[in-house]
C-alpha cells in the first residue's frame, strides 16, 4: 500500500495589475522570486479580463496595483484578479495597494455624502482580500474600514533618511501644510534630532475640491531650511502656497518632501514655476518622463514593499514597519 504524502509547504506568488507593473518587477528583484504569468485585456466595451497562467491552488497570493490614473480602471482590474484568485484556491491574499484610492472620502463633511474609503475596503473584502497593505493612508482610520488584518507601512524613515543626509540639522524646520498634520511633523522631527516644527493655518470649502486658501505661519522660520511634509501631491496648489508664505516669512530654503506623487493637472507647472529647491517623493505612483523635472528626486519604495511582504508571508514581526521606525 502506498504511502500518502501531505506538504504544508508555504509558496510566495507575486501579482500586478497593469497599473504599475514597474513598481511589482522592483519589488519582485529585492524579493528574488519571478512575477506570476497573467493574461489581462479589455473588451471593446472597456470590461476586464484576467487569467492566471501558472497554477495558484494553495499559494501566499500578493496582488500589486497602485491606484493611478485611472484609478476606477486599476481599482477594477485588482478587483478581479482577487476574485480570480479566491476561485483558484489561493490560500490567503493580500491586496497591496501602495496608493490606495479614495482614501481622501474618509467620512462624511455634509449630508448626502459617501464615505468611498471604506467602500473600497468592503469590495476588497466581499472579492476576497484576507489582508490589506498600503502605505502612508491619508488618514489612519482607515485601517478600520477593513474586516482583517491592515498593514499600514510608512516612508518616513526613507524620507528622513534622505532629507536629513542633505541639509544642516540645526538650521532646519519642519512645516506641517496644515494643523491636521502636525502629528506627522512631529514624528518627522523626532528622527531629526529635535528640529522645530510650524505649522500653516488654512481653510478649505469643502465643497471645492483641491483649493485651499493659505494663511498665515504659524511658528519662526526666519534663516530655517523648511521641509514642507505632506502624504501626497495632488494638484500642488496649497502646498506650493505654503511655499510662497515661507519665504514670505524669511525662510532661507524650502524642500518639499511627500510619499504619493499624484500629480494631477497642474501640478507640475505649478512645481516647476515654485520657489522651491527641491521635491522628494517616493515610486508609490508611476511618474512618466514628461511629469520629471530637473529638481524632482524619486525614492524608490520596493525595498519596503518587499520586506513586509517577507514579514508577512514568514509570520514575522512587522511592527517596525507599521510605527514609522527603522
């Protein structure tokens, strides 16, 4: 009588949409494992459809797809490569989303209002999603919206790594774009040794989206390198009105440092045209040549990608990543 051998053996599987396939290879090479064959293509009605070429049964699943523009496009396509996966009998799938859409419709600010965050969270969860990781949320509540585990990663160690290895520490300020944001300063100035932190008070309709009306600083940057500090750049409209009111108030040199470059509309012109020495973003979202210019510094953000996904898959310990400490 033959013998029945049963393994347990864990297999990592890589995935990516067709959002940012480049962000998945990078993170692929730091992992030393290949990405898993799929067929994708759109209908002439623009629906979408996914096959995986290898067999998935049994695997650790990891779906990458950054939500760019289009973001309902990428959004959809990772949608259904879970579906797909839960109907192949993956073993647990985790939806990386280094920019995770919608994350701005956090709650309601009038009647009538959808909270679209954490609809997206329930789409994951009904297509399949066992875990999610994203990085640098707009706000952490979000976490919440998820009915499981939520790996929320942070670039502040890579952004301060670069940032404090460029100016003189004791000559610098960081600047929150906002109130809502001085938390973060904080943090930023922690692993800056200290630095002083001003903040810029402004208002926003709610109704109007992307603009905001710039006040005053509030705090002493006369002769201070500023490091504006924000998640993300959408339009680039109120942080490079931040910008301007730094040095209307003395600041000797301005940086702008975000983790999503979303660039939208007319935010390079806006950068290109600003006072502001330097930009430093992370890879979170694609950036096409023709959105590059000559003071834009892009970090890559795989190395992190690739060591939560090892935490992950190995069980291990990824509190580190999740605290915004190296």
């Amino acid at each position: 009588m033959s013998e029945l051998r049963l393994t347990s053996e864990k297999r990592l599987r890589l995935f990516t949409g067709r959002g940012y396939p480049e962000l998945a290879e990078g993170v692929a090479q730091e992992l030393g494992i290949p990405i898993t064959p799929t067929s994708a293509y759109d209908f002439a009605n623009g629906e979408i459809f996914v096959r995986f070429e290898e067999s998935v049964r049994g695997s650790d699943a990891f779906v990458i797809q950054s939500h760019a523009a289009p973001v309902n496009k990428q959004i959809m396509e990772q949608l259904i490569m879970v579906d797909a996966l839960k109907r192949a009998s993956a073993k647990r799938i985790t939806v990386v989303a280094p920019f995770y859409g919608y994350a701005r419709q956090d709650k309601k600010h009038r009647g009538r209002e959808p909270i679209s965050a954490r609809l997206m969270a329930d789409l994951f969860k009904t297509a399949g999603a066992d875990r999610l990781m994203v990085v640098d949320l707009h706000t952490s509540q979000i976490q919440g919206f998820f009915d499981g585990p939520v790996d929320h990663l942070f670039a502040l160690p890579l952004l301060t790594n670069y940032v404090g290895s460029k100016v003189d520490r004791t000559k610098l300020t960081i600047v929150s774009p906002d109130s809502g944001r001085v938390r973060v300063a904080e943090r930023w100035s922690d692993l800056l040794g200290g630095c002083p932190i001003a903040f810029i008070h402004k208002m926003r309709d709610p109704r109007i989206p992307n603009e905001s009306v710039t006040g005053k600083v509030v705090g002493d940057v006369k002769g201070q390198t500023c490091v504006v500090i924000d998640d993300m750049i959408d339009t680039a409209g109120t942080i490079t009105k931040a910008v301007d009111a730094l040095y209307a108030e003395g600041a000797k040199d301005v940086i702008i440092a975000a983790t999503h470059a979303v660039f939208s509309g007319p935010a390079i012109e806006r950068l290109k045209a600003s006072n502001v020495s330097e930009v430093v973003v992370t890879d979170t979202l694609p950036i096409p040549e023709d959105a590059r210019f000559e003071n834009l510094t892009v970090l890559s953000i795989a190395p992190l990608l690739a060591r939560a996904i090892r935490e992950v898959f190995e069980d291990g310990s990824v509190t580190s990543l999740f605290d915004g400490h190296s």
